[in-house]
C-alpha cells in the first residue's frame, strides 16, 4: 500500500473543471485500491505497520470518498 503518491502534489488552480474531475476520480481510485489491500493484511503486517484490528477495519469500512 503506498502512502503518497505523486498524484498528492498536483496543484489543482491550474486545472480545468474536467482536469480536477479526473483528478478526483483517480484519488477515489486509489483509496478503494489501498483499502482492498489493506482487508488482505495479517495480523503480522497490522503489527509491523502499527494498525490495531479495530483501525484496519474502520479504515477499510469508509466510503471511497471519505480520506
């Protein structure tokens, strides 16, 4: 699961409506991606990242939409 990426630094001012919007879409994109593979975590990788159980499924029960 990667924590920042690229896509993190855009300056949104300097995009148009349907720049933004795509841009949008790709964030959503990767949260829905991040959060699938942090369901498939162990126990161990919960440990050796810091997450409790109870964390990894709060995180993983938002909507895409919500950081």
């Amino acid at each position: 699961m990667s924590i920042c990426s690229d896509h993190s630094m855009i300056n949104y001012h300097d995009l148009s409506f349907l720049g933004r919007f795509r841009a949008v879409l790709h964030t959503w994109r990767d949260r829905q991606r991040q959060r699938q593979e942090l369901a498939r975590f162990t126990e161990r990788d919960l440990h050796d990242v810091g997450l409790s159980w109870s964390e990894m499924v709060y995180e993983i029960e938002k909507p895409f939409w919500r950081a």
